[in-house]
C-alpha cells in the first residue's frame, strides 16, 4: 500500500511530520517498507552523452551509439537521428518509460537485428516543442548532469510503502490508515463531505444478482453518468496515480483507481453503450471465454462469478474488467460499478485462473460491505468535476444483509494479557477513536465492530487494538527465573548430541543437506522402503523424501572432489524417511570417507583408509555412546548398497536391533569410499532397555598370562566365531582375546587360513599355576575344535 | 709385591684401560664370574692358616669392592660414550610433516542450537520435537490458520499428497500443538528443527531451520515475554546491552502478535548488533491465540501464555558473519572447515557459548 503525506491530509488533520509519521506507523503495525521520493511521468527520462556514433551493420540510416547514462557501462541504442554524433548530450528513455507524445511504453527491442536499450529523444517526442528532425542536443551545462533526470525530481516529497499485514484490509484505503494515526493521538479524522451531486435521470439499466450456489456477489451497486467528456487526467490526479506506481490512462479510470486507494473501495466503469440489455451476476458455465482489460483470453470453470450482459461476460466480479465493455477516451455514456464480494470465493476463482489485480487483492481480504453507495458517491463528484456529465440515481441490488457484530468485553483481560495495568477509559477511547461503538454495561463493554474491520472476531481481537495503540513500548519487561524444574533434553536428544559430537571428533566435517533428494539416486538406498514423492517438488532432482542421508552426503563428496578435495570425510546426523505419515521418520548418523589415493607420496602408502578404519570410527563413536563391544556382534549381510564382501552391520547382542552398518560402498556407486551408518532410535531402545548400572570398580592384581594359540581354519570362518567360543568358556578367567595375525599362503591349504590370536588369562583370586594354565590352554583348544571345526596348527 | 697383588693391579689397570663395552664385559667375567679371579682367591683361603687367613680375606673382599667400584663407573662411562655417539647418529629432521590428522567440525546450525538450548535451559526451558512430516491439522488448522490463508498454497508448501492433507512442516509450531495436546500444563519448551518452505532464491532456501518457543501457565503475559525473549538475546548475542524494538503484527496462531526488530549498525563491513540506529528483524511472536488453546485442549481461561519463532540459520549468519543462506546447505569443504565448529566446543553456561 502505497500513499503521500498530501494524500493523508485530505483524511487526517495533523501537525506532525513525515519522520515522525513513518516510526507512529511501524509503532502501531503498519510496517513502514520503503520511503521512496516521488516519482512524476518525466522523471525517467535522463541526461545522456554519446560515447561514440557506430554505423548499424544492417541499416544505413541507422547508428548503433555508445551512450554513458551515469553508469558503470555504456549502453547499445539504436539511433535514426541525422544529428548524433560523438560527444552529444542528449535525453535518454530507458525500457520501461512512456514516451509523452504517443504513449508508447519502451521495452528492450531488437531493431534491424541490433539490440537497442532504450531510445534517444527528440524535443516533440518529450513535448517540449515541434521538433522532431533529430535528438536533443542539449548545451555544456548538462556536462554534469548526466545520469540525472532531465526534469528533476520534485524534492521533499516522498512515496511511503506499507506492508499490511493481510488482516487490515481497510488499511488498504488511505482513510483507514488516517483512522488508526488519529487513534494514536496524532491528528483528528476528518468527516467524509456528504455528496452534493444532484442524480436527476433515471437508471434505466436492468441489474439483477442471480440466486445461484455460492453467489460470491451480495451487493451491486451501480450508478449512469450520460454525457461525459473523458480526457487526460488533471496534473494533481495524474500525480496521485503515478505515486501509486500506475500509469495514468484516463479521468475515469484514474478516478476509480484514486477511490480504491482512497477508501479501500474498488469501483469499475463500464461503457454503458457497449452493454447489451441488462447486467446479470451470475455464476458462469464451464467453458465461457472473454478477454479481459490485460488483453489475455481466459476459458472460465463453472461456477466463477462474473458480470454478463446478453451477449455474454463482461468481466469477473471483483477481479478484473473485461475488454468489450471497457471505457475509452471517447467513451461518452458509463455505467459505474461498486459492489461486494465474497472473498472465499474470489480469491478460489483468482488462484485457479493466476489472475492478480488490486481489486481482487482488496476483495479477498475484505472490502467494507457498507461502503458501497459511498464509494460511487466519491467517484461521482470527481467524475463530474473534471468530466461533467449527468448522474442518475444509484441502483442497489443487495441479497444479503451484513450485521454489525457485537462483542461483550471484559476491559480487565486487556491488564492481563500485557500484564501492564490499562484502565478502562483509555480503552474506551482506543476504540471508538478506531471506529468501535461501546456501551458499558456492568463491568462489561459491549463492543460494536465496524463493517471495515473483517478481522476482529473476539475480546481478544480488541486487547491486541488496545496495545497496538498503546505501544509495545509500554510493556513493563519481566526478567525470566533461572529455575529448572525439568532436564532440559531426554535421554534420545543427549544421545544426539552426544553422537553428533562423537562422530566429529573422528575427523569428519558435519553437513546439513536437503530432507529430500533426487529419486533417481534415492532409488539406489531404498531397499524395500516406498519412495515418498512430493506433489510440488521446487525441482525434479529434489522429488523425493531421502530414504538414506547416502544420496544427498555422495552427491556433495563429489561435488567436492570436483573442486579438487581428494580427502574427504563428512557426516551428517538427521532424519531419513520410511513413509508418508506423520513419524515415519528415524534419525541416522551417516559418515562416508574418501581418500586420494596418491602414487608417488611414500609417506600416506602405509596408511591407506580401508574398511577396518571404518570400523574403527564407527565402533569408538559407539563406545563412547556406552555401546561396548560385549553389547553386539557384527553380522554379514548388509545392504545392497554396500559391497557386499567388504561391510558388515553391527546388530545387537540379542540379535533384534541392527545399530548400525559399516563398509565399502559398492563399486556400482561410487569407488574407493567408505561409509558408516548409526540407527539412533535403535541404539537408545537398545540402550534404555539393558541399562546398567556402574559397579564399583574392581581389579586383579595376581599375576595375568597370554598364551598364542594359532588355528587352521576354513576359508570363511569368521574370526569373531573363534573369539566368541574362546570368551564363553570362562567370562571369569579369560581377560582379553586379540587377534594379532590372519594368514593364507604358503604352508597352508588353499581352502583354509590361519588366525593366531593371544588370550590373556586372568584371576580374581589367586596366581594361576603352571598346570592351571594348561588346563585352561588345553580348553580353549578342545573347545574351538569342536565347535568351529578349525585345528590347532602345530 | 705378592702375586695377588700384582694381578689385582693387572685388572685395575685393563678396567681403567678400556673404552670398549665388550671389553668391559670379558674383564668382568675374569673378574667376577664362578671361576674367575675373586672366587679363585678365595678358594685359597682354606689352606692358609687361621691368623693369616683372616687377613686375606679381608684384602680379598677389598680388593672385590675396589674393582666393583671400577668396574660401574667404567660401565656407565662407556655405555654414556655409546649411547652418546648412537644419539649423535639419530638426529632426524623434524621438520617433516607430523602423522596426518583430521579435524572434524561441527554445522553452525547445530552449534548455534546447542548454543540456543544452553540459553532456555537456564530458565527452564527444555527442548521438545516434532516430525518434518506433518497433517494440515497440525500444521495450520489447529494454529487458526483460516482455510483459505495464501500458506497453504501449493506455491508455498510442499505437500505430499494430491489432497494436501500430508506436508513437509512449514514451521515449527506444530510442535506447539503436539506438545499440548500430549501434556498438561504448564508448557516451557524450546523445539528446534528443520523446516521446508518451496522457495529457492538468493535470501531462501527450500529448507531452513526454526526455534519454536512456548511458554503457557497460569498468569503468563506479554512483560515475561518480552523479557525472556530481552534476556536469550542478550546471552546470544553474548552483549550486556540490546537495542531492542517490538513491532505489532499478524500472526493466525498468536494475538497480539508482534514482530522483533534489533538494532545494529555497520561498521568496516561488518555488522554490529545492540547498537546502531538501524533496524533489523529478527523474529515473530506473541500470546498463543485462545482458538490455538482451544484447539490443544488448555483452558485458555485459566491458562495463557507466549510463543515465538526464530529462524536459526539467519541467527547463525548474524552472529558468525555469514553471508549467503544458500552456503549452509552447499556443503562445500572449505566452507565447512571455516565455519564450522571444534566438536570439543560445546556451548556450557560456566564456560560461556562460544570460545
């Protein structure tokens, strides 16, 4: 909503200033967006100098000029003038300006081939005088000039931009924002003038709103101006509406623009002489077309509400005007239009058509129903004046009545909402300064809300009034109590941020990626889980709710490696989906190394990332969760993202909860990259079930021994089967089980390997002898025999 | 001078002669071992008679502590020369890279969160979620969100059904009503998260995180809001003084509503927040609606209360000067080794929030 300090005068009797205005309304809710100074129809138009004269490649008498408009960079414009030559100042129109003498509106065009950014000017094209032989050539005064408007800008006036939000539709009308200063004690409202134009003939127009389902019209006002003399605007209307950032057309469009601003009231002109018969608000018919007053066709849906006539549309209700009935220069005989629509309805029909205009704007926030007869009024004396014209009288067809709603108040919730004491004659004020009617009845008020206020609905609608008007600023600010009466995250959130901390600490950059990615990709991580589609994805490759954080984490590590980062490893801790519904969502930390693998560098060749570093990172983030080894085992089968020999997944010790997977991608993929993926959920379900408690601690200080057993075994005996046999046979005595050498080759079977491994043994009691050590050494032996199938190698 | 004598003078003179540690060893051998010079001394003693014998020993057993003596200081001389010369031998150039090491790096968005949570957690606040998945209900019915709102467009929201019944959260006040409904009062929760919107341009992107606040009890009002909202910026912003501007708005879930302005001026380049003489807006709030209530089963006539959002990422940009939203999101290497945050730096209340 745009409007000048002079426009508010005409509503608001005030002696405050403009500065003072624009913090007064950003104070009381009308968000001050922009103060821009004035800008009038001349004001485009710029001091320019002609860098250099080229000849136009395709045209003889065409010259493709160099032209400093101020800028950094010269512009391209195409030039017939005879007289441009290097070094001329001249006046320049950018794309976008309205040339004066005909009206026509610049656009960036191609001529003969070349691009040409906008147009030279000749005097007569400016109307500055009848000469049109060739460009202004303007003297050395205008050295220093350029870059500037030719006309100048008028200074100290300036355009103030509201952002309102879309509950104050009446502070879409000048008036309405003069109402809400004036309630702030920032001037008086001025009274509207009754109307003192004599309607003497006779409406002789037959106007009737159809009962059709979900009429969206309940008022049509109208009014027969026969007689008129339409023109250009006077300077003062001209001015208004270019302030409002529109081009001036014509007194009568221009006229019912100035009212809609002025009052929140859109009105529309029809050319009475175009109208068939009679005018019929109705509901339209799947497939009617009409051509509307932005020169587009639009084919209608059933049931929009439009303004027909015998021959067909005449435009939509409250949105746009139609072409076939739309007011011209010469246009003597109108018929004006001033009504109410539903704005449910118009806003539907507007979004189904993508159809903008500031008349549906108003209409889908909410038109004041009352202000029918007023809005033609105003417009009816402006026609006159600067039209003349005859008048008839107005013809109000109304279908519904709109009552006033009233509201029981209790002025005391004011005091305890903003916790500031308000007393109950300021309150009075504040509202009906604001338009409201009270009455005070016990302790109660009862509040009549005015028909421009759509949006007040309850006693609290008027405490945010009050305290609008009031000042934030009032608000007495109470410091908060430091008192904590619950643990500020749960055991889940601690186990989020302790993870995401863990993984870090590993050496790995955390990212925060999209929550959906490209199905395409996704579809290589689902699994069995079903693609969770967006209806309206912001792109193609972003379609799709993430199964997996893979897609997203692999798509950015190559991206990287595009900019030359060889070494990478990056995580990320978030949500990946299982479904649509509301919940079908677990958290995953998922972390994916990558390492460059450079030929000649002797140093890095010894430590090549494989997949028991991978492990490592993943099973030490576990250890610091609290999940230790004893707690899980690892298992084979992974998902088919993985290669399928190189990874594995860490499953509870109980078998029923997978807490993570672990290993090579598949080469399909990507090569040569690791990854690691935690099921949080899982881990703290897991956790939260086998909750131990920490015992006091105890050791052994009697004497502890290793012995080194190494085992024939076959080819895909897993070394945690060794171990796990070796550690049940006595949990008291055998300490600690590591695997120091894995070997085939040589001396060895081909479809067997061998695993020596080192048990440390241990008693809580005593100093274990010779012979007891044998015996547990000959145990160990007979046992991993037996069930493992494997041989002690002599 | 007897022959015992004259061979104790031998050995003394070869210990003090040598500088070899081999040497040293074989004179000790000769020396000290089973049959070597001492003990064959005193194997003579059982011939001699008892008044000399006496006497012998007595020199035997001085003449072993002498050559004992000798023989450590002799050792530890040599074995010092050796290891002095290995020493020597082993300078390596230092100067090469050390083992290759990694530092990981925490998200900005979740350092301010923590950063965040550490703040409400002083006054009680703890932290609630919600999921990215949500129903039109919680979404925008339950938070009064009139059918019609231009919100719900499919220009605005990204739904996941044909229907529009199913969506990505387009903010974090669902959490509000999940918590609600699930609880009794009074409320004190925080809940960040991650929030969608289909927008995607220089200043947003089509997803962004949010905090959602909400304090509902029994005599609630606008002063403690404006004070717990006074207070967690001034800690978040880690200044003793803010400039600080309530403006009214309009918000479907909250009356009266109000937006938050901060001042902040620019100097060399960089933005100054508390001070200044401009305005920049930082955040939405105001009294949780009564139909909002209504809809969550609280009893708005005994209780009220406030509620507030935030946009994370944008507190992030202004606290750590980062200057394009879409970055966060880019994953770009160098980015995240420049912004992103030590994991050992974890935003504590004794400590402070940031190192």
């Amino acid at each position: 909503m745009k409007f000048t300090k002079d426009w508010l005068d005409i509503h608001l009797k005030t002696n405050k200033s403009e500065s003072q205005i624009i913090q007064k309304l950003n104070s009381i809710g009308l968000e001050v967006e922009k103060v821009e100074p004035v800008k009038n129809e001349l004001s485009d138009f710029i001091v320019a100098k002609i860098i250099k004269v080229n000849k136009h490649p395709n045209a003889d008498r065409l010259k493709l000029c160099d032209v400093d408009i101020g800028k950094k960079d010269t512009l391209k414009v195409v030039c017939g003038a005879p007289n441009a030559r290097d070094g001329l100042l001249t006046i320049y129109a950018p794309p976008g300006s309205v040339i004066p003498k005909n009206g026509m509106k610049l656009e960036v065009s191609k001529i003969r081939g070349e691009t040409s950014y906008g147009m030279l000017c000749s005097e007569s094209e400016l109307k500055l005088s009848n000469e049109s032989e060739g460009i202004i050539d303007l003297n050395d005064k205008y050295k220093t000039k350029i870059g500037k408007s030719f006309f100048g800008e008028k200074k100290g006036k300036n355009v103030i931009e509201l952002s309102i939000t879309p509950n104050r539709p009446d502070c879409l009308g000048v008036r309405g924002i003069a109402r809400d200063l004036s309630a702030s004690n920032f001037g008086k409202l001025k009274e509207q003038r009754k109307s003192k134009v004599k309607k003497n003939i006779k409406h002789n127009l037959k106007i009737k709103i159809e009962k059709n389902k979900n009429q969206a019209c309940s008022i049509f006002g109208s009014c027969i101006i026969k007689n008129i003399k339409n023109t250009e605007s006077p300077g003062w209307l001209k001015n208004r509406i270019l302030a409002l950032g529109l081009r001036p057309i014509s007194a009568v469009v221009d006229i019912t623009n100035y009212v809609m601003f002025d009052l929140n009231r859109p009105l529309h002109a029809y050319d009475l002489d175009k109208i068939k018969n009679k005018i019929t608000v109705r509901n339209s018919k799947k497939g009617e077309s009409f051509k509307a007053l932005d020169n587009k066709n639009y084919t209608l849906d059933k049931d929009m509400c439009v303004i027909a006539d015998d021959e067909g549309v005449l435009g939509l209700g409250g949105i746009i005007g139609g072409e076939r009935s739309g007011t011209e220069i010469h246009t003597k005989n109108i018929l004006l239009e001033s009504a109410y629509f539903d704005p449910t309805i118009i806003r539907k029909t507007a979004k189904k058509l993508d159809l903008n205009s500031d008349a549906k704007f108003r209409f889908e926030r909410g038109v004041d129903p009352q202000s029918v007869t007023a809005g033609l009024d105003s417009a009816l004396e402006l026609i006159l004046e600067i039209c003349g014209g005859e008048v008839s009288k107005l013809d109000v067809q109304q279908t519904k009545k709109f009552k006033d709603l009233e509201i029981k108040f209790d002025p005391k919730m004011v005091t305890n909402t903003v916790g500031t004491n308000i007393n109950t004659n300021e309150i009075k004020k504040i509202l009906s300064n604001l338009g409201f009617t009270i009455k005070s009845k016990g302790k109660f008020l009862n509040v009549k809300v005015p028909s421009w206020r759509p949006d007040i609905f309850g006693e609290i609608d008027l405490v945010e009034e009050v305290i609008r008007i009031i000042g934030f600023e009032k608000i007495k600010s109470i410091e908060p109590v430091k008192k904590r009466t619950k643990p500020t995250l749960n055991f889940f959130q601690k186990h989020f941020h302790l993870a995401q901390r863990s993984v870090a600490s590993k050496g790995y950059l955390e990212t925060i990626t999209w929550s959906f990615t490209d199905e395409k990709i996704n579809n290589k991580f689902k699994e069995k889980l079903e693609s969770v589609k967006i209806v309206n994805p912001i792109s193609s490759d972003l379609n799709v709710l993430r199964n997996s954080l893979y897609p997203n984490l692999i798509f950015y590590l190559e991206k990287n490696l595009n900019r030359g980062f060889g070494d990478q490893a990056l995580f990320e801790i978030g949500p990946t989906f299982t479904g649509k519904k509301p919940g079908q969502q677990i958290t995953v930390v998922c972390g994916i190394k990558k390492q460059f693998i450079d030929e000649d560098d002797n140093l890095k060749k010894n430590d090549l990332v494989d997949v028991f570093h991978i492990k490592k990172d993943l099973v030490q983030s576990l250890t610091e969760l609290e999940i230790n080894k004893e707690d899980f085992r690892v298992e084979e089968n992974t998902p088919s993202y993985y290669h399928p020999g190189v990874s594995g997944s860490i499953v509870s010790k109980d078998g029923n909860l997978v807490l993570g997977y672990f290993g090579a991608l598949h080469p399909k993929i990507i090569s040569n990259t690791f990854g690691f993926e935690i099921f949080l959920e899982n881990l703290v379900e897991y956790k939260a079930k086998n909750k131990k408690t920490k015992e006091s601690l105890t050791f052994s200080d009697y004497q502890k021994s290793d012995r080194d057993f190494a085992f024939l075994v076959n080819k895909d005996t897993r070394a945690q089967d060794l171990t796990e046999v070796i550690q049940n046979i006595d949990k008291n005595l055998i300490k600690e089980i590591k695997i120091f050498d894995v070997y085939q080759g040589e001396n060895i079977p081909s479809d067997k390997k061998s695993i020596a491994l080192k048990v440390t043994i241990q008693s809580d009691h005593k100093t274990l002898n010779e012979s007891d050590l044998t015996n547990i050494s000959k145990k160990i032996v007979s046992t991993v025999e037996e069930k493992t199938g494997a041989k002690l190698r002599s | 001078m007897s022959d015992f004598e004259k061979k104790f003078l031998e050995f003394k003179n070869k210990l003090n002669g040598t500088q070899d540690s081999k040497e040293i060893e074989s004179i000790k051998t000769d020396i000290f071992s089973k049959n070597g010079f001492i003990n064959s001394q005193f194997k003579k003693l059982g011939s001699l008679p008892e008044d000399e014998k006496k006497i012998f020993a007595s020199s035997i057993n001085k003449a072993k502590q002498e050559l004992l003596e000798i023989f450590r200081a002799k050792a530890t001389e040599v074995s010092d020369k050796d290891l002095n010369e290995k020493i020597k031998k082993e300078k390596i150039d230092v100067t090469l890279p050390e083992k290759e090491f990694k530092i990981g790096k925490i998200h900005p968005v979740s350092q301010v969160i923590d950063e965040i949570s550490c703040i409400f957690s002083e006054i009680g606040f703890s932290v609630e979620e919600g999921p990215d998945v949500e129903n039109d209900y919680n979404n925008f019915t339950a938070l009064n969100t009139p059918e019609d709102h231009p919100a719900k467009d499919m220009h605005d929201t990204f739904y996941l059904d044909e229907n529009m019944k199913t969506l990505l959260r387009t903010h974090t006040s669902p959490v509000q009503v999940r918590t609600m409904l699930k609880g009794k009062p009074p409320f004190k929760i925080i809940a960040p998260g991650r929030t969608y919107r289909s927008d995607s341009d220089q200043t947003h992107t089509p997803m962004f995180h949010q905090l959602e606040g909400l304090h509902i009890d029994k005599n609630i009002n606008m002063g403690h809001l404006k004070g717990c909202l006074n207070y967690f910026i001034k800690e978040f912003f880690e200044v003793d003084k803010i400039k600080m501007r309530f403006r009214p708005s309009h918000f479907p879930f909250t009356e009266p509503s109000a937006e938050v302005d901060i001042g902040y001026r620019i100097e060399n380049n960089k933005i100054i927040i508390g001070e200044g003489n401009k305005w920049l807006e930082i955040l939405g709030c105001g009294m949780v609606h009564p139909n909002v209530l209504k809809n969550c089963k609280v009893d708005s006539k005994v209780y009220q209360g406030f509620a507030f959002g935030i946009g994370i990422d944008r507190l992030a940009m202004l606290k750590y000067g980062i200057n394009d939203l879409r970055s966060f999101f880019e994953c770009d290497y160098r980015w995240l080794n420049y912004y992103g945050f030590d994991p050992l730096d974890v935003p504590t209340n004794y400590r402070g929030l940031s190192k």
